[in-house]
C-alpha cells in the first residue's frame, strides 16, 4: 500500500472514533435514543472539518459556455 493509502485509513479511522465514541458512549450511559441522535449529528459536524486543508478551495468553471444557451426557450 501507498504511504497516501494508509494515511487515509488513519484518517478515516479518527473520524469513525470521533463519531461513534461519543454515540456509543451515550448509548450506554443514557439507553434512550433522544440523546444519542443528536450526539451522532454534532459529532458527525466535527468529524467532517478533521483532515481539511487549509488551502482555499478549486472551483472548476467551465468558461467556454454561452451567455444564451437556449434554456429559455419555450418559457413564454
């Protein structure tokens, strides 16, 4: 395996911890699914920002497209 093939497998294991510590965690402690939905979700929020560069981001706009391409026809 690539030395970028298991970074990624480290990485997604953090995020799997991040989220479900904390669900399963309140699942034990709790036994009620009230608190452990929410706890998925917030977790689920601080799992998605870990691993995200700091570098701003590439959008892929495609220039070559017409200012009238015809979707407005028939609209009328």
């Amino acid at each position: 395996m690539a030395m970028t093939q298991i970074t990624h497998i480290k990485l997604a294991a953090l995020k799997a911890f991040v989220v479900l510590g904390p669900s399963y965690t309140a699942a034990f402690l709790t036994d009620k699914m009230v608190w452990v939905v929410p706890t998925l979700a917030a977790s689920s929020f601080f799992a998605a920002s870990i691993g995200m560069t700091d570098e701003p981001l590439r959008r892929r706009i495609d220039e070559d497209v017409e200012a009238d391409s015809g979707l407005d026809e028939g609209a009328d």
